[in-house]
C-alpha cells in the first residue's frame, strides 16, 4: 500500500481554519498537495480541496505541486511592490497585463486584467473569485467587472492559476481563474489587531488617502471572529478625478464539534469615482492631465453574505456545501456624444449560489483516487435601465428597460490518480444554462440554452522533492451574455464561445531559489464580437484567435550565512503572441496587449530596515484589429507604445516596539510619461501615473 495520511478530526482551532480553507473551489491536480513528496515521490498528499486555495499551512505545498503555471502573491510581498491599486500588482505576474482605464470605468471601480492577450477591458476571459466565491455582478450575464468590490488593503493573497484549473470552475476561464483573499480569521486566543495609513501623492493632479482597520480573534468556545475595513479618498492623477470607496466585512468560524465547522461573511461595499476619459492629441500636448467631462461618473455598491457548512466525515471523505447571495446596484452618469445631455445606465442584479462538494479517496491496488463531485447552481436576477437627461433643462427623456434572468446548472467531477510520483487528473463539466432578456417596453422575449460538456486533464510529476513537471489541456466555454441576448434570431442563434488551451511546464521550488517556465497554446473559437457601425448594437459568432507563448519566473535569495544575506532579487518576462484567426484581419495582432512584458526587482534587509527597487516594462499595443499605426487627430485610433517605469521603497520597524512600522516610497520613479486609449465614446489618450510618493503608517496592537 502506498503511505497517506489525513487527521480524522479537527483537533484544534488551527486546524479548524485550515479545514475552511480547504473548501469548495479548489482548483483539480493540485488542490490536493498538501505535504512536500520525498525523494521517491511516492507519499500521497492529504485531502484538501481548498476553497480559497490558500490554507495556511498548505500554500507551499500547494503551489508546489501544482499541474499548470500559477502565481501567489501574499500581503508582505503587495506591500513591498508599492501598489496603489489591484493593477499595480497584477502587472508583476507573467502573462498577465492590467490597465488603468481601459474604459469608461476609472481605477476605483473596475478591475481590468487580461491573460495571455486576452481582453483586459473588465476582466471578461478570466474567472474572478473573492474568497472563493464569484466576484462579477452576474456571472453568466455579465461577466465583465466593471464594477469591481475589493481593496488592496483587506487582501491577504492573491492566487492566479493561467491554466490547469478549469473543470470546477465556469463559465468563463479561458484567461484563468484569480482569487482574492481577504484577510484571515485569527486562530489562536486574544485579540489580533492592526490599524494602517497612507498618504499618496500624485506630481500632478491630486491626492488621496487609504485607511485599513482589522480586529479579529478566536474564543474559547469555538467561535471566531474578524473584522475588515479598507477605505479610499482623495483624488487620482487627472483634474477633478474624485473618488472614495468603503469596504467592510465580518467573518465568523464557529466549531460544532471536533470533525465539522460553519463559517461565513457579510460585506459591504460601496465606490464613487469620476472618469476624465479620453483626450485627443491636442489636449494631451497641452495638458495630458486634464479633465474634459467632469461630471462624468460611475457609482455602486454591494451587499453580499456567504455561508459554509465543512465536515470532515472520516480519514478518507469530506462533505462541504457553500450559499451565497449577493445583492448589487451600479450606475453610470456619462456626457453623450452630442455633449447636450447625459446618458444614465443604472443596472441592479441580485445572484443567488449554491455548491455542495463531497470528496472521497480509495485504493486500486497500489493506485490512489481522489474522487470529487460537485453541483452548483447559479441563478441571476437584473433589471438594465438607459436613459438621456437633457443638459439644459434637467428633464429625463424616455427609459428603456430590460429585464434579465439566468439559471445555470453545472455538475462537475474529477479524479486525481496517484501512481508513484505522477499525478493525473482527467476531470469533466457539464453546464446547463437558461438566459432569458425582456424588454420591458415591447414585452419582446430573447432567449437561449446553452448545454456543454468541458472535459479536461492535468498531469504533474513530482521529479524530486524541488522539481515539478506538468502538462494540461483544458476547455473553457463563454455563454451569450445579457446584452447580446438582442441580436437572437432564427438566423444569428449565437453559439456560446468555446476555448481550448494546452500548456506545459516545470517548477522549481528550493530553499533559496524558485523558478517556472510554462509554454501554451489557446485556439479561442466563435468569439462574439460587435459588428462594427451596428447601431443598436448587433453581436455575431464570427471571433477566432490563437495565443500561443512562453513565461518565466525566478527569484533567489542568498544565503543567510553568506556575505550578501538579506539579498533577495528576482525577474519575470512573458512573451505572448495573440493573433486573430477570422475576417480581413486574419493574421494581425488582437487589440490592447503587449506581445512582450518583464519584471526585474531586488530587495535587501538589514536589521529593522528594507530597500526596494523594481522595474516592469510592456512593449507596444494596438487599440484596433487593423493595427493601426498612424495616431488620428482625436486620439482613438492608433499605436500604443511601449513604456518602462521604476519603483523604489524603503520601510522601518521601530526597534522595541512591536508592530509599528513606517514605510515610504515613489512610483514611476522617473516621471516617464506613457498612455494608454480609451474605446469607448468618451475616446482618445488616457495618461498613465506620474511621479507618486507615498508614506504608510502602520500600527497592530
């Protein structure tokens, strides 16, 4: 028999909360390792299917082990980067590349990633978790983030699996699936505490303030608690670029007995932030910072609470079920192209989830099974209003209204065999979904059903205990979304898009050094797209690409006996090519993404003292599928060039008084001005971020 082990109960809190956090949603192939293989790889790793991948005691393992390229950044290391904002770290991960603006949405408001030279506007291609759980308005309807309820500062760590994880995850996840953790409840007794400040400057336009507040502790009677506060305000780097945000949370784990757990959240979130928009060429000579619609902006909030029931039935089955319900309104007030009114677009959802998971592992002979099996049901509720007010007078013109509705099914189930050091996991999705879009004027009804298995298979062998070696191949589907919903008819049924990625691999993972390497191949077939001039708009399946490239990481820290201890430093580059496959364009580079993208930074501590200092780059872009070179005169058409920008940041720990630290630091260090473009009607030159200096407080009592 090959050796395993898996405690039968939870005997203590600690393990009470590394029971939580191997829930629901992990990701197939590597959810499972648990504890580091020996030399002959043959120990299998304990039960743990994580929901929000990032158990304390199971992190390095977990990475380790995995089936597919994935990066984990934890708070110390976003703390370390300087970030102002989700972006700011995201752009330090291989293969991925994040904006700004990269439309009507300013920076407190949305989130915009893209993957492998997959869409960033609102972050359509990737699944985006919090906690676990889906963070987008309406997963199926409306995938797109534009309305993004997480800050910087309530996150504890940031997991971003590019492939190998898709057979639980959906529906959309050809771009990889990105958790955000919040911060943890504490696991031992007393109260656990930390207030924090910082001050950012912008060189030009504004300032702006972010708070963070987090109390948490573990009773003796089982219950745990936690409290998490972020806040935002001030203004960002262009004139009149207001914005402030709160985001509040509760978390409780309470023990029922030994072996099983309940634990939940309720949040709360809401943002105000004003979109400058774009600039022609002109204006961004005079004055890239300057604001030409300044009553333009985007507004929401969300009311959301999560529930989990966890039992860890015996050494070998675990049965975990999730609910949620998520309750969310927003709004944007944007000038019209006729610049005499302004166009309102206020939007309301209500999404309600359920999962139950139940896990169980069984011997054949020497082969061990990991066997999981899942349901999930997703059901989304939402009203879309559009509506003109007149500049002049005040007065609103008539509203247009759709109502929305989508019930998804999808069973899932996987497999993970361990045969010696080799790990394979074949795994499957089935999807079942119902959209139904009404307009409220007409009573006309739009709907369709989308059925579709997605099969998937990872495969990792564990060489030796630092080196990991992996393959996958993974499908991913898109469904037609709300507002496509119109363009249904008998002879434009709209297929949902289908993706297939293959990818493969090794990781190193040492005392001192850990490095990966990954190659992929992703054929994006019957893409929806806009047809070009519609008005209103008409959407068709007629969007083929291939992205296909290669990503590399490194980081090594020397030896803390050896002359240079303190010294970590480390580098990342990507190289993407994703080309379109369909139409006139066949052949060309698919809009707004950078085909190369690196990292390079190195960080030194001495006593109570950190230095760091960091550079990424993006080579050019092009804002449209003809790749258009020469700029027009208003700015929205043409080449994005490639730009540089250094960080450097130093941080103190008072000596004798524990926890209390300074830090402080400047962004785009040389003041290099670099700009990216907007699509929408607000088109043209959106600058990037100048100079920023910054200083943060922090105290934990």
């Amino acid at each position: 028999m090959i050796p395993f082990t898996l405690p039968r109960t939870v005997a203590t809190p600690s393990r009470c909360a590394v029971a939580i956090a191997t829930a629901l949603f992990s990701l197939s192939g590597a959810s499972y390792a648990q504890q580091a293989a020996p030399e002959n790889g043959n120990s299998l790793e304990t039960i743990q299917v994580s929901g929000d991948w990032l158990g304390s005691n199971t992190l390095e393992t977990s990475v380790k082990t995995f089936p597919g390229a994935r990066t984990v950044v934890k708070k110390t290391e976003i703390e370390s980067t300087g970030a102002v904002n989700i972006g700011d770290v995201m752009r330090r991960i291989p293969g991925v590349q994040a904006t700004d603006n990269s439309g009507t949405a300013g920076s407190a408001i949305s989130l915009n990633i893209g993957v492998r030279g997959l869409t960033g506007r609102y972050s359509p291609r990737s699944t985006i978790l919090l906690d676990g759980l889906p963070m987008s308005v309406a997963p199926y309807g409306q995938p797109q983030i534009s309305f993004a309820p997480v800050s910087l500062n309530n996150i504890e760590a940031i997991d971003v699996v590019r492939g190998g994880g898709a057979v639980r995850y959906g529906p959309q996840n050809v771009g990889g699936i990105i958790n955000f953790k919040t911060r943890s409840i504490p696991t031992t007794p007393g109260l656990t505490s930390d207030a924090s400040v910082r001050y950012n400057s912008y060189s030009q336009g504004g300032s702006s303030t972010q708070y963070s507040a987090f109390a948490g502790t573990q009773l003796d009677n089982g219950l745990g608690l936690a409290m998490l506060y972020s806040g935002t305000e001030g203004s960002g780097w262009r004139d009149n670029s207001n914005e402030r945000l709160n985001d509040f949370a509760l978390k409780f784990r309470f023990e029922i007995d030994p072996s099983s757990e309940i634990y939940g959240k309720v949040s709360y979130y809401d943002v105000l932030s004003r979109t400058p928009g774009g600039l022609t060429v002109a204006q961004y000579n005079a004055n890239p910072f300057q604001n030409t619609r300044k009553h333009d902006f985007w507004s929401g909030n969300r009311k959301a609470v999560d529930f989990g029931y966890l039992n860890t039935i015996s050494d070998t089955k675990e049965f975990e079920i999730r609910t949620y319900f998520v309750e969310s309104f927003r709004q944007s007030v944007l000038i019209g192209s006729s610049t005499t009114n302004y166009q309102h677009q206020p939007r309301d959802y209500q999404t309600t989830g359920i999962e139950p998971r139940y896990t169980q592992r069984f011997f054949t002979g020497k082969v061990a099974n990991d066997v999981t099996v899942g349901y999930r049901y997703i059901g989304e509720r939402g009203t879309d209003k559009t509506y003109n007010e007149s500049i002049a007078t005040g007065v609103n013109g008539a509203v247009s209204s759709f109502k929305n509705s989508t019930d998804a099914h999808a069973v899932y189930i996987d497999d993970k065999i361990s045969i010696g050091a080799w790990r394979i996991t074949p795994g499957m999705r089935y999807e079942h979904i119902n959209s139904t879009r009404i307009d409220s004027a007409t009573n006309g009804k739009f709907e369709v059903t989308n059925n579709k298995p997605l099969p998937s298979i990872n495969v990792a062998y564990l060489y030796s205990p630092e080196l990991t070696l992996f393959t996958n191949y993974n499908t991913s589907f898109g469904v037609v979304q709300n507002t496509q919903l119109n363009s249904l008819s008998a002879n434009n049924p709209l297929s949902p898009e289908l993706a297939k990625t293959v990818e493969a691999g090794a990781r190193w993972k040492g005392n001192n050094l850990s490095a990966e390497v990954t190659v992929f191949d992703i054929r994006f077939d019957n893409q929806i797209s806009q047809i070009p001039g519609s008005n209103p708009a008409l959407f068709q399946n007629i969007g083929k690409t291939q992205h296909d490239g290669v990503e590399t990481s490194i980081d090594y820290s020397f030896d803390k006996d050896g002359a240079l201890r303190g010294l970590n430093v480390y580098a990342t580059y990507a190289y993407t090519r994703a080309l379109q496959r369909s139409g006139a364009t066949t052949g060309l580079d698919v809009p707004f993404y950078s085909r190369q993208t690196d990292t390079i930074g190195t960080r030194y501590e001495t006593g109570p003292w950190a230095f760091n200092l960091s550079t990424t780059h993006q080579s050019r872009q092009f804002m449209d599928v003809a790749n258009t070179i020469t700029e027009s005169a208003d700015g929205s058409v043409g080449e994005i060039p490639g730009f540089r920008t250094w960080n450097a940041q130093v941080s103190w720990k008072m000596p004798n008084a524990k926890g209390f630290d300074v830090l402080a630091g400047v962004n785009n260090l040389t003041d290099r001005r670099y700009y990216t473009r907007n699509i929408d009607g607000n088109a043209g030159r959106m600058v990037g971020a100048p100079r920023t200096i910054y200083v943060q407080g922090r105290y934990a009592f």
